[in-house]
C-alpha cells in the first residue's frame, strides 16, 4: 500500500468547493486504477456500503457490501487483486454536482448522483452502474475524509465485478 495521501484544503476555498473536489479526486483516484489509496479516503472508522434504490425505498437496512472501518476496505482490495479472476477493464466515473448541507459544525451531508462505465481491454464500453451518492464528510484543517459513503444503485441488477469500489 502506498502512503495515504492528504486531502487539504486550500485557504481560499469555500467548503462546497472543497468538497466538490474531494469527489472529484476520489473518482479519478479510482478511475486510474490507484485502488490501493482508496480506504485513504475514509476516517478511520468510517463506513462504505452499496445498496439499492428498491431498498432504501422499503426500508430495508439489506445492503450489497458494508465495509466498517478501513481495516475492511484493505482486505476488501486485497481479495480483488489476490482472489479476483477477471479481464482487463477501466472504469470512469461520471459525478453530477454535489448538494452539500451542514450538519454540524466540520460535518457535512453530500449528494450526488453518478454514472459508472466500465471500458473493456477490447474498448467496449458499457454502462457499469447509476445511482446516487449519500455521503458524510468530515472537514478540518488538516483535510477532508468519507466518515460515510452510502451507494444508492439504481438497480437491483448486478454486475459480478461489484467487488470494485464505486
């Protein structure tokens, strides 16, 4: 695993902007395949959980993946790079622009919706995934971090490659 790189903001900066570009850089974190620095954007005990539109709409506390804490997050990645079998692919998220709402005091509640595509070795591109983003976000001086990222999917139906982190 390399270092944990730091999300600081700048001084200048509102904190809509700052958050706006925390998502940004964990998408293009994600989408140039540095999985590795993925839980780095995290609390230490934050949460990370894929579910369903059809779910939160019931109700239904059921989830597709639940990762406590980023002791879970690295074994997560770990077993996709070690135990996963699969054909090259390259994923590109598209984030539409985040609703940011105060919680309390450093704490913030975010939204916004996404498109995943996945991009074949061949290039065939297809549509991955949809859904919205359900965040918590934490900021201070020293940067900003997930102390929650909820996956809200459009869908209930599933690629098996959903061992890849939205």
């Amino acid at each position: 695993m390399t270092a944990r790189p730091v999300f600081a903001t700048t001084m200048n900066t509102t904190p809509f902007d700052a958050i706006a570009d925390f998502l940004e850089r964990y998408c293009h974190t994600l989408d140039d395949g540095s999985v590795d620095d993925w839980s780095a954007y995290f609390e230490q005990d934050g949460v990370y959980r894929v579910t369903t539109r059809e779910n939160v709409e019931a109700n239904r506390p059921i989830g597709i993946v639940l990762c406590e804490g980023r002791g879970m997050m690295d074994d997560r990645i770990k077993a996709l790079k070690i135990a996963n079998i699969f054909e090259s692919h390259t994923f590109r998220h598209m984030v539409g622009r985040p609703i940011v709402e105060p919680e309390f005091e450093g704490r913030f509640t975010v939204r916004s919706s996404f498109s995943v595509f996945r991009i074949m070795y061949t290039g065939k591109t297809d549509l991955f995934a949809t859904g919205r983003y359900e965040d918590v976000v934490s900021v201070s001086e020293s940067g900003i971090l997930f102390a929650e990222r909820s996956v809200v999917l459009d869908s209930r139906l599933l690629d098996t490659l959903m061992v890849y982190p939205l």
